[in-house]
C-alpha cells in the first residue's frame, strides 16, 4: 500500500466523551488520502475501545506507555508516513474541507512550510473573555510577515490547526520536552530558523475550550514559562540580526513590565530605560531614566511590553506613524 499523502496525528487521554467527534470530523473529510494516528496518552477511559469499534483501515492505533503530550506526540511523528503532518486534539472539530484545503495551499506554495487555519472558539465567553481576544488576535495573523513579527507577543498559531512538510520535522526536529509549551517553542525555532508560515483565511477547527484544557492545568502553560522561552528566542534573534544588540527601551511601567525586563537582562540583554505617555522631568523607574513617548531616541530598539489590547494597537499605531521600523527599530511583545 503507497504512503497517504497527510498524517493526522491525535495524541488522546481520557477523552472519551469527546472522542467521536473529533475522530469523525477527521474520517468525514472531503481529502479522503490520508491517516489518522491515535496515540493512546495513558488513558483510563474507554478511548481504546472507541477506536477500535471504527473499521476504517486510515486508522492507526499506537499505545504510548511513557505518558505525556511531548512523547505522544513525537512518537506520532515517528510513525507518520505522510508527505504533510496535521496535527488535531482529541475535543475539537475539523470541518470538511480542512484538510484540502491545507494539502492544496501546501502543494501550490512549496516556498510555504507550514499552514495553519482560523478558528471558531466554542466555550463560555464570561468565563473566558482573555481565551476569545486571543483568538481574534490569532486570527488577524495571516500572512508570514503578521506571523513573523507578533511571535513574541503570543503564540501565533493554534496547534490543532496546523499542518507542515514532514521535511521540515526531519530538517529541524519534532516537539522538545522542557519547563515550555512545546507548541509555541516548536513555532519559534521554526520561525527562526526560516521556515514561512501561513494561516488560512477560512474558519476550518471549531477549538472546544474546557476547564481541563492542558494550557490551564500544566505548570508549561503558565505566563513565566512563556516568557521564558520567548526571551531566550529573542535573544537568539537578536544576535543573528545585529553585530552587537542595541541598547534596549523598554515601554511600559509596573510591576509585570519590571518583571519582563529582568527576563531580558538574566539573558544578557542591556535594558536602559523605560518609555511612558506622561511627561515628566527626571522620573526614574528602578534606577533606569522614564523616557517621554515623543523624545524617544533613534539608536535604541524598543520592545513594548504593553499587555493592554487598546494600548499595545496604539503604540504600534504611533511608532509606524513616526517613522519607526517594525522588525528593525522595534518589536511588539505583551
């Protein structure tokens, strides 16, 4: 039997009650050359069984006795025969045309390493207000550049709706295990080392946001490991770049944005002032001068680490305005 043209894998732990759904949103698509690897993530459900009540010979079954998403998913990797690797979680929903869709751009731009989709977010809207801006944000990033340039302010791809050349996999290696969402790193070694990306302009997943979602529970998750690892790519960036990293402007002020530049200056980067929208003579911030937003000086780069949506749109707004470059002169963060 010939290799499928795509392998799906959908690493699974007690997701039973959602399992169906996933699985045949997949078996239901109208891109029919494809496998479906379940890797079995130490369930204790009756997710097995679910599987195995399915007679469609696309579905493999792999049992993965180390327990956890990393290893999961990179012995899928290991297994997968498909010329492209989509990835789908165990409680969402692929609409029909994904995969086509996905396979079809790939084919058409083979400049393009990896494509992603937008998304539709279903769950409690009260309960989860910052979970569905991040969703309009993600799915505003389009184009490589978009992609590119908002890297370090979050994760600019939603892992269930991702699909790229398993040659990229075997030239820059699958998931790393380490105290980091494994996605979001995998997106930014990637990105640096070349790889383009795209987003499909089309709703293709319907992303189910639960309680029991491993971005809520894993400590890997949470806003320090991100930093973390945004940081030390940043860095790595910022050396490639440039012969010598310029000295850093930071804008924003408090206690979250001190904490982001500690994260800078523990990774060697030279942090010497703080940039803010009130004017005042000699204000210092932690000993470092506060620089008024309209005497902001040429030969420094700027990181804004403004979390607040309305004002991180207005800085970016203002510093395009007056002649600054995005990707040279400064970098939006969060």
């Amino acid at each position: 039997m010939a290799d499928p043209e795509i392998s799906v894998l959908m690493p699974f732990r007690n997701a039973a009650p959602t399992l169906r759904r996933a699985m045949e949103s997949i078996l239901a698509q109208s891109y029919r050359d494809f496998e479906l690897i379940m890797i079995n993530d130490c369930s204790g459900d009756d997710g097995e069984k679910i599987i195995k009540d399915y007679k469609d010979k696309r579905i493999r079954l792999i049992n993965f006795s180390s327990c956890g998403l990393v290893g999961a998913l990179n012995t899928g990797l290991k297994s997968a025969r498909g010329k492209y690797i989509a990835r789908m979680d165990a409680d969402d929903f692929s609409h029909p045309d994904r995969l086509k869709k996905q396979y079809n751009f790939l084919e058409n731009h083979p400049e393009t390493g990896l494509v992603s989709t937008c998304v539709t977010c279903i769950g409690d809207f009260s309960a989860s207000e910052g979970f569905y801006h991040y969703i309009g944000w993600n799915n505003r990033l389009r184009s490589h550049r978009e992609i590119f340039l908002n890297r370090f302010v979050e994760s600019p791809v939603i892992h269930p709706t991702m699909m790229i050349r398993s040659s990229m996999v075997k030239k820059y290696g699958g998931y790393r295990e380490g105290p980091f969402p494994e996605d979001y790193e995998f997106w930014l070694r990637l990105l640096h080392q070349g790889v383009r990306f795209y987003k499909l302009d089309d709703i293709l997943v319907d992303w189910y946001d639960s309680p029991d979602r491993l971005s809520r529970t894993e400590d890997r998750y949470n806003p320090d490991a991100f930093y973390s690892i945004k940081t030390y790519y940043l860095r790595k960036w910022l050396c490639k770049k440039y012969k010598k990293i310029p000295p850093i402007l930071i804008w924003g002020i408090g206690r979250s944005v001190l904490k982001k530049s500690k994260w800078l200056m523990d990774h060697g980067m030279k942090v010497v002032g703080y940039i803010d929208v009130i004017n005042g003579r000699n204000r210092k911030f932690h000993e470092k001068p506060v620089i008024y937003y309209m005497d902001i000086p040429r030969d420094h780069l700027i990181l804004s680490f403004v979390s607040d949506r309305s004002g991180r749109l207005l800085i970016h707004e203002y510093l395009l305005t007056h002649s600054f470059v995005e990707g040279k002169d400064f970098y939006m963060m969060a």
